[in-house]
C-alpha cells in the first residue's frame, strides 16, 4: 500500500480529524515487516485511530503483531476466521476496509456493515457485481464509486458504502482510469483559465468539452486539477465533490465525474457562463440586486441545513449566471460539527455569517 492510497483512505474518513476505530479485513501483505503498507497502517494508528486487523492466517498475524510491537504500536491484530459470528463479538467500528486482495462474501460484508457506518471496498473489474450487490443488500443508504485506488496491480476501483443519505439523491459519478488518461491528455494540451500554486496544493482549472448522453450533444465543462504538495490538502481538498453533491439546491453545480489517482484529484463541474461577483460589481452589471440578495440568503441557508461550512467564501467565488448566482470553490470546506478541522491562513472568511453578511453589503440595495 502506498503513501497515497493511505493518504487517500484517510481523506476519505467520515471525520478525518477525529480518531476512528479501524477494521481492517485481511492482512495481506501488511504482516511483512518490511513492507511499506505496515508502516502506514502503523501510521494511522500513531495518529489516534484504533487499528483493528482481522485475518485467518495465523502466520501472517503473529509476523504483523511483531513487527507492531517493535514499533510501538497500539495496533490489534486479531488471529480469526472473517465471519458473522466474529463479527458479533468484535462489536462495532467507525470505518471498515476490505483494500486487499481478500476473497469476502456478501453475507459476510453484510455483518461488517451492520456493525460499521462506512465500508470500503477495493475491488478488480470482475468484482463490480460485489459492489452492486452492496448498493442493492438494504443495508446502506448508498454505495460510491470513488475512483481508481492508487499503489495496485491492473486497474482496482474503490468504493464506499456508507449510512448517511446524500440530500440530493445522487450518487458520485467516479471517473474511469481510461477517462482520467483522457482527460490527463487534454489537459497537457489546453490552457487553463485559473492556476494557483502555494505551500499547499497546485491547482489548474481549464475549459473541456465531454461526451454527452448516448445520442445527445457534447457538454462544455470545467475540470479542476488539485496537486496536493502538504497533509492538509489532501483531507481538504479531495472533498470538495462530497459537499457539491450535498447540497441539494441548483445555487451550488452538481459535479459531473470525480477522479483521484497517485498524481491527484479531478473534478468536473458544469460549465458557467458569466462574470464573478467581483468582476459584476466592477462592471455596474447587477441589474437585479434584490434578487441576488435573497438567493444568496437562500445558499447561505442551504449550507446551514447541510451542515457545511465553506470557509472561504469572497466575491471571486460567487459567479453570476443567467440561471442565477453559483457558489464555488469548496476546496477549504468542512463539515459544520468537525472536530479541529484545520484551516490555512490565507482563507478569505472562515466565518461563513460573515462572509455573506459582506457579500450582501457589497451588493447593497
């Protein structure tokens, strides 16, 4: 396992800052005292969590535990068939993750989820049915596809089932490992209309054209390229999709695909024609200010209700559409009831109250 894809799991967390009881199903390669996928889970479980590992093969169990105890780790390696009735005596767990090449059967992941809120699930090509079958066992509100899982062999989709019901309904549409290719082509050979670069991430954004439903046109979108270069950005940034398909409300663009891999993270959004609010007020172009002063009341009660805050919030990112203002930008999000989540200094207005109490002062009457 590589730095990234443990890097990628953590984001993926449902509370990455808080300490969470891992399960994690089969060792695998991770007994190997050598391997860098035992260092990282002894990573994870130097952070706080409370690793779990479960696996039948005594042998590979007892080589693990040493290795963990010669570095100190509070790390439980568990020696047991992976069964519902173990299941049962283990109690319950924050997150599960099934990442390795474990032959698992749907009863079984059923008992996990019933004891685990979220499950993560790396499966090949011709496991996808697993996947399906989860989404349709009733025991879960929804099951996404992530993206291809960095640090294996042959292409490995992650998926996460998780309890909580997305507001909007809608599922996150995973870019396959042929489309990120693609769109990595593309963007080699387009130049973009936003970059950005600090101590943090490397971000592009640039103008593409997609395929369309079968036998309908092509659509203009905006693909946002992040490079994470710190820890921060990672379990940030790599949300932003989570947020967008949160909020329930046509103020906000609904992603159209998401992608991560071990060179880092694309989003596609819809393409939005109109100035931003910055460059509006500058042009006298805000005919109908009232209008745009209850909308964006209407956003700003809609991110309460999804228990989001944005934390960045300025002109530069409310676009001005003929449809109506757009919200962007939830690179910097959190969740409203996150525990110390952190924040990088150059953010606008953490204070989301008043970012929009200024917002609407800019626009005035």
């Amino acid at each position: 396992m590589s730095n990234t894809r443990i890097a990628l799991l953590e984001t993926w967390l449902p509370r990455p800052f808080a300490p969470a009881r891992l399960l994690i199903l089969g060792c695998g390669p991770i007994a190997d005292p050598t391997s860098d996928c035992l260092a990282q889970l002894l990573a994870l479980s130097a952070a706080g969590h409370d690793c779990t590992i479960l696996d039948p093969d005594s042998d590979l169990i007892a080589r693990g535990r040493e290795a963990a105890m010669l570095a100190g780790s509070k790390a439980h390696f568990v020696d047991h068939a992976i069964d519902p009735e173990m299941m049962e005596r283990m109690g319950g767990f924050d997150v599960a993750l099934l990442i390795n090449d474990t032959d698992i059967p749907l009863a079984v992941l059923a008992a996990v989820q019933a004891r685990c809120p979220t499950l993560f699930l790396a499966v090949g090509p011709k496991q996808n049915a697993l996947a399906k079958a989860l989404k349709n066992s009733g025991h879960h509100a929804r099951v996404d596809c992530l993206g291809l899982l960095p640090g294996h062999h042959g292409p490995r989709l992650l998926f996460r089932s998780a309890a909580k019901p997305r507001a909007s309904g809608m599922e996150i549409q995973a870019l396959t490992p042929d489309a990120m290719a693609g769109l990595r082509d593309m963007l080699a050979k387009t130049k973009p209309f936003y970059a950005k670069e600090n101590d943090h991430f490397i971000c592009r954004v640039l103008p593409v054209t997609l395929e369309g439903e079968p036998g309908g046109p092509p659509q203009r979108a905006a693909v946002k390229y992040v490079q994470a270069k710190s820890r921060m950005a990672r379990l940030l940034l790599y949300r932003e999709h989570e947020f967008l398909c949160a909020l329930n409300s046509p103020l906000f663009p609904q992603p159209l695909g998401v992608g991560l891999d071990e060179q880092g993270y694309i989003l596609a959004l819809p393409w939005l024609d109109g100035p931003n609010l910055q460059q509006a007020l500058a042009s006298k172009a805000l005919p109908n200010r009232k209008g745009l002063r209850e909308q964006l009341l209407q956003a700003q009660a809609a991110l309460r209700e999804a228990g989001i805050r944005h934390r960045d919030l300025r002109s530069t990112n409310v676009m001005i559409t003929p449809q109506g203002p757009r919200i962007l930008d939830f690179g910097w999000a959190c969740w409203a009831d996150e525990i110390g989540c952190p924040a990088p200094p150059q953010l606008a207005a953490p204070d989301d109250d008043a970012a929009f109490a200024a917002l609407l002062a800019s626009i005035g009457e």
